[in-house]
C-alpha cells in the first residue's frame, strides 16, 4: 500500500529460484532468463520469455482479454520496434508493479523444476540486456571454467561486447556441486566432447569407480514439474483432489475456506475447459478468490488507476 501511494508506476521481472539439493525451482515473470548449463555440457532454458514479440500464446491471451498488441506508430503507416501491449505501451506480456498498463499484464508466474544428476550444474540468470546480446549456449560456453563470480562477470562483458549498451546487463552466476567438492568446474570452452572431458576428469582423480558412478549419471536432468498458463482452470485442470475434502466438504481452491456445496463457483465457469465427460465441476472457488482469478486472468474490468 505504501509502495501503491509513492505513485511510482513502472514495473520489473521477477526470476526466483529455489535450490534444495538437486531439485532446482524457478518462478519467473517477464524476460529475466535463467538457463541450466548441465554438467555434460547441455544447456536448457528454465524460464520462458514473457514478450508479445516471441510468445505467440500471451499475444492471443492479451488479445482475448480485450488488450491491443501492435507496434509504436511513429509516423502514418510507419511502425517501429517489438511488438507492445497498449494502452501503456510494455513489450512484456507479465510482470510485477506496472501501475500504468491495461490489466492483462499480469504477475502469474511460469514455474519451472528439474532434478539434476548428482554433478551438479551452473545456473546462469540474468537481464534481458544480456539475452539480448548473447544466445543461451553463448553465454554458458563463454564462462565455463570459471568460478561463479568471475563468470557472471564474463557473461556482462560478452554481452557489453557488440554494441557497448549497458542497460539491463545484470547477471548471478549459481554453481550446483557436490558435498564433497569432487566435481571439476565445467570444461572450459574448447571443442570437448562428452567423453573426452569425462576422460579428463578421470585423469585428474584417477578412479576407476568414481569414473563409472559419473558415467551413470551424466546428461540426466529430469524434468519434474512444468506449468506457464495464466488460466486458473488450466493451472487446477479436473483434479478432483484440488479442492474436495474426503467429508464431502468443498474448500476454495485458493483460499482453502470451507465452501457449502452450494456456495461454491467452478474455476471452468464460463471457460470453454471441457467438462463434458466428467461430471466433476471442480476444482470450486469462493466468491473472493473468482475476483482473484479474473485478476490473475487480465480480465478485471478496470485495475488500479493512475492519474
Ligand atoms: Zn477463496
């Protein structure tokens, strides 16, 4: 509320990763990217980008939900830049804290979680600055070797490098090792190819054993939970246990408040989520937590507004 009165009305992505053990969680909101440089040298994008440019599913999603996505105008029948969201002009289809855009631009985080092997692996994260300038494998191959906070310094600089534009260049290099530190850092960036740097490895520790434990768990990340939509009914799907208790009582699905049977207002209400085959309405929201979805959704009627 405070932060609501100030009148400050821009906005920021949000990437938030959770590290516990090998499972690795990120919540992420806008284009802030984060990537995955697994030890065996695959790179794979935990994060999706939120831009109207490249994300064809949030271009229909803001549309659906009555906002315009198009280009600046600069002179009669010239457009110029990235697709945009108007009125307020983001390029972003999500994020948090801009006051001044039409209410499909929502906070709903893409979630993402993977379980690595037990090597470990390098998270890269960083600001569209930086992904502007560098593709993923880039900017992971351009660091490997390094400890994390030289790398993240690398990554900057790489970046920097093209066109010398410092604006959103932020990057947090995480390295995931092993308790015993047994692991070497990645490979650094020559032309190495799995096996090769595994034999490498074996050089430097000189253990047979140890060498058929990595063998077994290279290139292993494995993927555990998956879920991007901003639409509630896809995010709960049918899942009768989401909200039905085993006393027959319903609780709102958000909330999790005690609802009559009557009382409660199926999330596929008025969605065209098929139900057709099973009789099960649910999962069941209170009245509060619908005002909530459509919020979540871009479809409140009218937001908070800035003079
Ligand atoms: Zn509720």
């Amino acid at each position: 509320m405070e932060f609501q009165r100030s009148g400050v009305t821009s906005g920021t992505t949000v990437t938030f990763v959770i590290v516990d053990g090998w499972t690795t969680t990120v919540a992420s909101v806008g284009d802030s990217r984060c990537i995955l440089d697994a030890r065996d040298g695959a790179v794979s994008v935990l994060t999706v980008d939120h831009r109207l440019e490249e994300n064809s599913e949030e271009r229909d999603r803001v549309a659906a939900s009555g906002g315009q996505v198009g280009r600046l105008h600069i002179a009669e029948g010239i457009e110029f830049g990235p697709l945009r969201c108007w009125p307020g002009g983001l390029c972003l289809s999500r994020s948090i804290g801009d006051m001044d855009v039409g209410e499909f631009i929502v906070p709903i985080p893409h979630v993402k979680q993977v379980k690595l092997s037990n090597v470990g692996g390098r998270l890269i994260i960083a600001s569209d600055g930086v992904w502007d300038a560098l593709p993923s494998e880039m900017a992971a191959k351009y660091c490997r070797g390094l400890p994390a906070p030289l790398a993240a310094k690398e990554v900057v600089k790489q970046a920097l490098r093209p066109k010398g534009l410092r604006d959103d260049t932020t990057c947090i290099v995480v390295d995931i090792i092993p308790p015993d530190h047994s692991a070497p850092l990645p490979a650094a960036p020559k032309k190495q190819n799995i096996l090769k740097s595994l034999l490498c490895w074996k050089h430097s520790h000189n253990s047979i054993n140890k060498l058929a434990k990595k063998l077994s768990a290279v290139s292993t990340v494995e993927e555990l939970f998956e879920e991007g939509s901003a639409m509630l009914s896809e995010r709960l799907g049918n899942d009768s246990s989401a909200s039905k208790t085993t006393a027959g009582l319903f609780v709102c699905a958000i909330c999790r408040e005690d609802l009559a049977p009557s009382e409660g207002i199926s999330v596929h209400a008025g969605s065209i989520f098929s139900t057709g085959s099973n009789p099960w309405q649910g999962p069941f929201l209170c009245a509060n937590c619908v005002d909530k979805k459509d919020a979540m959704e871009g479809k409140r009627p009218s937001g908070v507004k800035v003079a």
